[in-house]
C-alpha cells in the first residue's frame, strides 16, 4: 500500500485562522471566551422561546436564573472536572517564572471537561428547583434542549485552538496541526483527523436536530427526563465512537485505562449512555398532568 505523502495534505497555517480575534495591550479576546458566551446567550434566547409553550416547568424569571446557575456549572464544573479527570496536577500546580500561580485558574490556557460542565450545571439546577420548588426533571429536559448550542461553538474553538485532535490518518480531508515536541520545538505533525469538526457536527447540530423534533413535533416534554435522557445517551454515543478517531489523552498512556482499549472520554460516555437509556425507557410512566409555569393551559 502507498503512503501518501503528507506535503499533499492541508496545514493549519494555511487555514489562517488565530485563536486570538484581537489584542488590545495585555488583553487577548480569544475564539475559545467568545464560543462560551456564545453558547450561553443563544442557549438563553432559544431557552425562553421554550418557555413559552404551555405546560413550561419555569417562568421567565426562573429561566433568567437558571442561565446564571447553568453558566456558573459550565464554568466551574468544566475546569474542575478538567482537573480531577484529565490533569490532576493542576490542583496542585504551582507556577513558574519566580511566580506563584494558580493554574487550575487559569481558564484563557484551555482545558475544560464536558462532563464536569454537565456535573455543574445539574447541581444549579438542582439548586434552582429546590429553592422554587420546581420539577428538577422537566428543568433538566429543557436545559437539555438548549445545550448543543454551547457544544457546537465550543467544538469550533477546540479546532482554532489546535486541540483535541484526531488520530493520525490518510483521508483526503485530514490536517497537519502545528504540534510541539519534549523540547518545546514547534513542528507540522502527521495529517490528522479534525475530529473537532465531527464533533461540532454530531455533538451539535444533530443533537439539536434530535431535541428540536422531539420538543416540538412529539409530547416527550410532558415526560418528566425523556429529552434529557435522549441528550445524554446521543451525546454519550456520539462522544464514545468518535473517540475511537481521536489521539488517545497522552497523560492515561500505560494505565489501567488505556490497558483496557478505552479512553477516558470513553469511559465517562458509559454512565451517561446507561443513564440515558434508563430516563428514556422510564419517563411515559413518569407522565402526570402538567399544570403551567408559564402559559395558561393545562396539560393532561
């Protein structure tokens, strides 16, 4: 078999793409800051068009809340569950350069765990319905329906940002990213899946077009956990074959984890497959008369 000679395939550098959009001074914004708020803000505005139907587990209010809560999750949540999952270090990482510093802080370096972000929201919303006495569950089916927003743009950032890519391949699409060797030497790597873009694509826009047809065309919103049980066992289904493409997390070489064929991201999609497939199988006999939060009719 030929081995195609890796001059033929497309560099990042050539793309000409930067994540910094502008600097002005000390201060970077970058693609990775702007995909966050951009998933909240369209996640907030697509979040009150849901609202509106009859039979919303929330108000207005409770949705202007939640967007706190869920962007204080996503924070929160994604950097410690980065911390405790992929790079335990940074709990105990201090600096360099004569410096003292923090580097679990320093969120602008990268390095954000979903399923830490998916921990962290779920507690603010947990948190939400028991202060106003809400259905935790329904809350989570619309919060759900929003999600895909943040994980398209975010998916975008990972590639302009030149991280978590694919495995080595031969496909006419695949890119050469600019990677880094031990001694810090920066240098064209082998042509490589962008598996950001996959993921963008099924994490995304599939997801969503999932939600969307489920929320909109079908009753499963009167089933108390069906639209978060489809959110997360699609998203764990997506995540855990997509790994399969993706070059394995270089800090579990050698450990029980990779010695099993699985990575990391593997192994956390597994819980959530499972527990998506209970709420979905489960949620009919969860249906009950639905009385409104917002709207004015009556669901039986």
């Amino acid at each position: 078999m030929q081995v195609p000679d890796a001059s033929q395939f497309t560099t990042f550098p050539s793309l000409h793409l930067s994540p910094v959009i502008f600097s002005i001074g000390p201060f970077d914004l970058r693609w990775y800051s702007l995909a966050y708020l951009a998933g909240i803000f369209i996640g907030y505005w697509y979040l009150l068009r849901l609202v509106k139907k009859p039979g919303s587990p929330m108000s207005r209010k409770h949705a202007e809340d939640m967007v706190f809560y869920a962007a204080l999750g996503i924070i929160l949540g994604g950097r410690l569950g980065y911390a405790l999952f992929y790079k335990p270090s940074l709990f105990t990482g201090w600096a360099d350069s004569g410096w003292i510093r923090w580097e679990l802080l320093r969120l602008w370096d990268g390095g954000m765990s979903f399923h830490g972000g998916v921990i962290g929201t779920s507690l603010g919303i947990l948190y939400l319905a028991r202060k106003e006495k809400l259905s935790w569950l329904r809350i989570h089916d619309y919060v759900a329906c929003c999600v895909p927003f943040g994980l398209f743009f975010g998916r975008l950032a990972n590639f302009v940002n030149q991280e978590l890519w694919g495995a080595p391949t031969n496909v006419p699409w695949a890119i050469r990213f600019v990677e880094v060797d031990q001694f810090g030497q920066r240098f064209l790597g082998p042509p490589r899946h962008p598996s950001q873009l996959y993921e963008a694509f099924l994490e995304g826009i599939v997801l969503f077009a999932i939600l969307w047809w489920m929320f909109w065309k079908t009753d499963s919103r009167y089933q108390p956990g069906k639209l978060v049980g489809v959110f997360i066992f699609f998203y764990g289904i997506f995540r855990f074959g997509l790994e399969f493409i993706r070059e394995p997390d270089s800090q579990f070489t050698g450990t029980m984890f990779a010695n099993w064929g699985l990575h990391m991201g593997q192994w956390l999609s597994l819980p959530m497959i499972l527990a998506g497939l209970y709420l979905m199988l489960t949620a009919k006999r969860r249906r009950v008369r639905v009385e409104p939060i917002a709207g004015t009719e009556s669901v039986a």
